[in-house]
C-alpha cells in the first residue's frame, strides 16, 4: 500500500506540473493546431498514469478525472473550446479544478440567472440508509440466500451512489475552497421519462457537456455534409454514445489491468443506449408524441425497465468480474488499519469478511 500511496502521489504531482503548463500554453499560445500539438503530450501522459496505479480508491477516480475528463477538456481547451475556455481566462486555481474535476464553474456574471438546486445533508438521509440496509443485507446474501439478480442490484446501487456521493465531495471542496458557484453535477437522474432525457439531462451532466463538445458537435458537422439537417442528430448522437463506451471500457481496463480482458460489453451497453436514443430522435420528429405520450409515471418505469435490463446484462457482468466489492473492502481495511496504526499495509493481506 506504501507504494501505490507513493505511487498516487507522483501521478497527481506529475499531473499538476502539467496543468501549470497547459494554463501557461494557454496564455501566451493561440487556439488552433500549434496549441494542440503542444497539449498533446499532457494529453498522452494523462492517459498513460493511471496504469501505476492498481487499488480502485486510487485508479477509479485518477483514470475518470485526468484520462476522460482532462484529455477532453484539454482538447476542447487546445481550440478555444469548452469549459477552459471562458472570456475573460480562468484563474490558474480554477483551471486546475475544472481540467480535472466533474465541476463546471458559474461566471460571476451568470450567477444570477442561473437556477442552482443543491441537496442539502438531510437530503441524503434516507439514501444513506438505505445504502447501509444494502451493505448489511449484501454480507448476508448466502445465509439469506438472496437471488443474484438482487445481490447485483445492491452492488448497483452502491456503487452509484458512491459515485453521486463522491462528486458531491468534489463540488464541495471547490465552493468552499475557491469560494465560486457551480453547475448542478445530476438531476435527479431516477425521475427520467426517457432514455433520452436520462443521458442528456438528468445523468453526470459534467461528462455530458463535455461529450456534447468534444464529440457530438464535430460529429454533428461531419455529418452535415452527408445527411439531412432534420436527420443529422441521430448519427452523431450514435458516435457520441460510441466513444462514451469506448472510454468507460478503458476506465474498466485500468482498474483490472492485466486480470481484466475486455469483452466490450460495455461499449455494447452504451451502442444499444445511442440507438435507442437515435430511435427516440426520429419517433419526436416524425411523429405528433403529444397525442400518445404517456403520463410521467409509465415514462419512468419503462425508462427503468430499459436501463435495468441492458445494465445487468452487459454493464454490470463485466465490472463484478474485477471484484470490486472484495477490492474495496480490502483496500478500506487497510485504510482503517492505517489510520488505528500509522502502518501501510497491502490490501491483499486483510479478508474481507462480507465476501
């Protein structure tokens, strides 16, 4: 545990030298090509650091912040685009942050026409125990003997919401240290009507800002020499959900590297999400949905039944495949023996007893 401690400590070193030279680049080199070519080995070098890392505390969020979200910010950045790019420049406090944290600051001007809606902590109570029914009741799954597809469904929520949970602290640690407002990270993703609105306004609407700007405008203006305006939506909405599967495959090889072989199951999950989107496009502009659609509650539970069913077969098998709950068991108690003793020991050396 020592070393990959060390080992952490010299990515997000590495890391924040590179920011300071990105910001540098940014201030004295035009957008275009020649500020590309000069963020291209930042961009490189954030994909290549996460393979020093192996425990999923440590390799989950350094591969999701620096290599999906700075190589695409940075790309954005490198053209005068995105969320790098504002007039007047960022502070170099804030274009750390935003480069590689799920945030997008609010300019002090806009702070007041925008409708913020953050959660209080009592907001989270009830998610919170239902999150420790779902811990106890998974250590009990064989004496239970709970049906497998319950037991992945624990997994699921659990891990989403330590997902939503961890953004949260992010955002927090940004308002309070930098002092600045922020755009909502979710909205409240479980009331979605459609698969549709799901990924394009209620889920991780950080990373879906940054795919809209990355891949979905240029794909959009490729496509326009090819397809109709009215139709050009619908294959660059399909690239978009492509490349998204692409980078969650990459962010599953780096937290099992070497034990983890890509079935692409995952790009699977998100090609069947991106035709299912690009169904929902044509339906909306061939057809009066006003006449047959259906009232809120049937929108969300067959928004549910979709995601639920694709999830579990091609998104969740192969993630269970790399052990993460066992990992993360392991990897908390040596954290906690950490903390007791001030000894760094190696995960692999604890039991995990909910396994």
């Amino acid at each position: 545990m020592g070393g990959e401690v060390c080992n952490l400590v010299v990515d997000w070193s590495i890391a924040l030298t590179s920011l300071l030279y990105s910001h540098g680049v940014g201030m004295f080199i035009a957008q275009g090509t020649t500020r590309f070519l000069l963020l291209l080995p930042v961009i490189c070098l954030f994909l290549f650091l996460p393979l020093n890392l192996t425990t999923i505390f440590f390799a989950g969020p350094t591969s999701f912040f620096l290599s999906w979200l700075g190589t695409f910010k940075l790309t954005l950045f490198a053209f005068g685009h995105g969320p790098l790019s504002p007039h007047p420049s960022l502070p170099l406090s804030h274009f750390i942050a935003t480069a590689c944290l799920p945030i997008k600051i609010i300019p002090k001007d806009q702070e007041n026409s925008k409708k913020l809606t953050k959660k209080s902590h009592i907001d989270y109570a009830p998610e919170i125990l239902l999150l420790f029914v779902v811990i106890k009741g998974y250590g009990y799954k064989d004496e239970l003997r709970i049906h497998p597809l319950l037991t992945m469904s624990c997994v699921a929520y659990y891990f989403l919401f330590m997902l939503v949970l961890f953004f949260a602290v992010a955002a927090f640690l940004v308002r309070t240290l930098l002092g600045v407002k922020l755009e909502p990270q979710f909205d409240e993703p479980q009331f979605a009507t459609s698969v549709q609105n799901f990924w394009g306004k209620r889920w991780n609407l950080m990373v879906s800002d940054t795919l809209r700007g990355s891949i979905y405008l240029p794909a959009r203006a490729v496509f326009s020499h090819l397809v109709p305006e009215r139709w050009v939506s619908v294959p660059a909405t399909f690239v978009t959900f492509l490349v998204s599967g692409i980078m969650h495959e990459m962010v599953f090889y780096y937290l099992g590297q070497d034990e983890y072989k890509p079935t692409w199951e995952v790009t699977w999950f998100f090609v069947i999400h991106g035709v299912l989107v690009g169904i929902e496009i044509v339906m909306k502009k061939t057809m009066d949905l006003q006449k047959f659609e259906p009232r809120p509650i049937v929108g969300i539970g067959l928004t549910w039944i979709l995601f639920v069913g694709t999830s579990f077969w091609l998104f969740f098998p192969p993630f269970l495949r790399l052990d993460p709950c066992g990992r993360i068991c392991k990897e908390s108690m040596a954290f906690l023996r950490f903390v007791k003793d001030g000894h760094l020991l190696n995960p692999n050396e604890f039991a995990c007893p909910f396994t």
